[in-house]
C-alpha cells in the first residue's frame, strides 16, 4: 500500500489546508498532491486543479458516501489527498475524516484559516474571537450563544444563513446596537468588504456564497445581566413579576447546569427567564407567554440585558410546546388552577432527571402540584417564601411584606413508578429545532 511519508512520520491520506483564496501549499504538501492519484475537494478546489490528471471525488453531501469511496480507493492502494478551504481542522472535513480513518492513517498539513484572514484584514487579535459554524443548522443558537458570552463572533455562513439572514435575526433577538462585518471572496480577485450597521436599512444586494462574517456589538446593553435583578432595571407596566427573593430560591431549586436547555412557562416580562440564561451559557432558554403586552417586554428586556439565549414565545400553552426541544429544567409560574392539564403535559417532555419548579400562591395549586408528583412517583419538596422589602415612611422605613409564594421542587426518576402518558404532540430533537411556530424571530 502506498504511503506518503512527511517528516518522521508515515501516513496513507494526505489531508491538506490550502488557505483562503488562491490554493497555496507548502511544497512537502504540494510534492505530495501532484503524485496523488485520488484526488478530494469542494467543486471550487477541484476547478483549480483541473489539469491534474487524478481521479475527481467532489466533496458533496451526502458525505457517507464520499467516505465510502474514499475509503475503496485507500484500501485499494491509492494515494489520496484531501483538499479543504483555510484549515481542514477547523470547522473543516478533518473532523468528518476522523469519524472513519483512524488518526494513524491520516497527515494533516493545516493552513491559514478565513477567520484568521478575517482577523488580520480588521487588524484585530483573533484569540479572544469565539468562531462559530452555522452550516446545516436550523437555528442560531452557537451565534448567539457567543454574542452574549464575548460580544463578538466569527460566523461560518451558508446558503440559508446568509449575511442578510444573520443580520436579521441579531436584530431582532438583540436590537441595533450590533454591526456585521462581511468579507466575501477573500484571496480573490473580487475581493469585498462591507459594514452592516443594524442601526440602518440593510441592503437587498445579494453576497457571494463565498463570504465570512464578523458580527460585533456596538455598545453595551442597557443593564448587566446579573442574578438579582432589580425591578427597576426591567421593562415592565406592572407589579405582576416573579420578585428577587422568589426568583432566587426558584433558580437554586432548579439546578441549573451549563448546557440546560430551560423551559420558563407563564414567563411575563421574563424575570427568571433572563437569570436562567445566566446560569446556562452553553443551553438556552425559552421564555413562553400568551399575553401580548408582557411578551412585548420580554422581548425589550432580552435586548435591554443582552441575555441573547433566550427565545421568546408568543403562544399559549401547551399547545405551542410542541415546537420546542425537550427540556432539561421547567419553571411554572402559574396559570395551573385555570388549566391543570398544562403540568402533565409539560411533564411529559421533560428530560429523564430534569427538574421542575412551580410557584404556587393558591393552596389549590400547591394541593393540586404536590398530588401530581406523588402519583407519578416524582421525589419533591416544598419551599415557602415569605418575604418583606424595606420601604420608606416619612422619615422611618418599614417593612412591606410580599405576597407569599410557595416552591413545589419536582424530580423526574425514570426508575420509580410507570410515570404517566406521553404528550399528545410529537417531541422534536433536542437541541435543534428552531422553533419556528410562534416563536418572536
């Protein structure tokens, strides 16, 4: 069997990052593709090395069978090189390849990256830039993920998440204060930069499908996302929200983890929805209201705090939950003496494990939750939060006690009791739907 050897080393598939642009080699990696005789890239590379007398496998999906080929043509002996745009280790084919050659079989040669590229034209630093690839998504979730982490990112485009695309989307979630930064056909000939400042119309011009984008904010959000929030800080019109000392206590009985993904149902003006994002920068979190006029200030108050994670829903419940991904962690505010069947429902979808938190004011409610979890053999507890804020009186301050609240902790352990009925609605993947029905875009 042929082997190309580079160095020390002896590896059968080369796999080779030609930069951006122009394909450019180191000469060991070139010396190695002009003796290829299986030859491996997107359509654009392959043009580029159209005189090259090797076997053509174009990088299209699907790509199961692109491996498939790839793998007879090594096991037949041939010498095979891989080609890929920037670096094939990052974002690129290198980790589809490991998914079927061992590392042992495999020479990587990296090369300069387009976010590097991209760096180098903003003259920027590019260690502290988070990168993010959008390419077969249906949401944009890493995106705003690392917006509301780092205020920046480099974005991966393709055909359906195009600069446009992106940019409506960072407006409506977070507002005008961003701009994209849009380079398109970098190395090229037509080469072309242009600044998209959300503060403005953007453009119907269509971008090459070859481009990278830098989206960037532009000023600070309003308030810092912090837990504790004040009520002053929040877009609201009126007294009906969880308070702070409320809000604590739900968000330590849930437990909330990194990468949950968090249901706050009955989410109002999105008090808790906005702290739980806090604590699951690698999740998400969506915020389900029925009422227009606190949906519209959970919609300001996730632009105000830049708590980009969270998604706003405009629906009833439960009907609309069948839209999102399974949850890890449900926060019920309320609404259970008018619609009981919402907490069997909800139930139903939550992760093996997952936790469930209901406020409950009326001792209906707090009867009707804990007999719930007692027939379905959930473990829980009850809290009560009796709590009183300091308030001024002429010159004295005196204490004016908030409604009490009680905290109904529920665990679902798949290893006690039969559980209960599925939901009615089918549950979609974890972690990728996009929420499209009904969901604020």
């Amino acid at each position: 069997m042929y082997r190309v050897r580079m160095g020390n080393a002896t590896f059968s598939v080369l796999v080779a990052g030609v930069g951006i642009g122009r394909p450019s080699l180191p000469p060991d990696a070139a010396e190695a593709v002009a003796g290829a005789g299986v030859l491996a890239a997107g359509k654009r590379l392959l043009d580029a090395f159209s005189d090259h007398p090797a076997e053509k496998i174009p990088l299209t999906g699907p790509l199961s069978a692109v491996l498939d080929r790839l793998a007879e043509r090594h096991a037949a002996g041939f010498r095979v090189a891989v080609l890929a745009d920037g670096d094939p280790l990052y974002f690129g084919i290198g980790r589809t390849l490991l998914t079927r050659f061992a590392p042992g079989d495999l020479r990587f040669i990296p090369n300069v990256t387009a976010v590097a590229a991209m760096a180098a034209r903003l003259g920027r630093p590019f260690d502290d830039i988070p990168a993010v690839s959008l390419h077969g998504r249906d949401d944009h979730g890493p995106l705003f993920r690392a917006l509301m982490r780092r205020g920046q990112a480099a974005v991966y485009t393709d055909a359906v998440h195009t600069p446009q695309a992106l940019a409506r989307a960072v407006l409506d979630r977070g507002g005008p204060d961003f701009v994209l930064h849009v380079f398109e056909n970098m190395g090229l000939a037509d080469e072309k930069y242009t600044r998209l400042d959300l503060a403005a119309p953007l453009p119907d011009t269509a971008f090459s499908p070859l481009n990278m984008v830098f989206v960037e904010r532009a000023s600070p959000p309003e308030t810092v996302l912090t837990l504790g929030l004040s009520a002053s800080s929040l877009s609201r019109d009126d007294g009906v929200f969880t308070k702070a000392p409320v809000r604590a206590a739900a968000l330590a009985l849930l437990r909330i983890v990194p990468a949950d993904t968090v249901w706050d149902l009955g989410a109002g003006t999105g008090s808790v929805a906005l702290e739980a994002a806090r604590l699951c920068p690698e999740g998400g979190v969506f915020a389900v209201e029925k009422d227009l006029g606190r949906f519209n200030h959970l919609v300001k108050n996730i632009r105000r705090t830049g708590a980009l994670t969270v998604t706003p829903v405009h629906a009833a419940m439960p009907e609309a939950l069948h839209t999102l991904p399974d949850p890890d962690r449900i926060f019920l505010g309320g609404g259970l003496s008018r619609a009981p069947h919402i907490l069997p429902a909800v139930a139903a979808r939550l992760a093996p494990h997952g936790r469930i938190v209901v406020a409950a004011t009326l001792l209906d409610t707090l009867e009707q939750t804990r007999d719930f979890f007692t027939a379905n053999h959930w473990s829980h507890q009850t809290t009560h939060i009796q709590a009183a804020t300091e308030t001024p009186l002429a010159t004295h301050t005196r204490l004016i006690p908030d409604n009490p609240v009680f905290l109904v902790a529920g665990e679902r352990d798949e290893t006690r009791g039969e559980g209960f009925a599925p939901s009615p609605h089918p549950s979609p993947t974890r972690g990728t739907q996009s929420c499209m029905n009904r969901v604020h875009r």
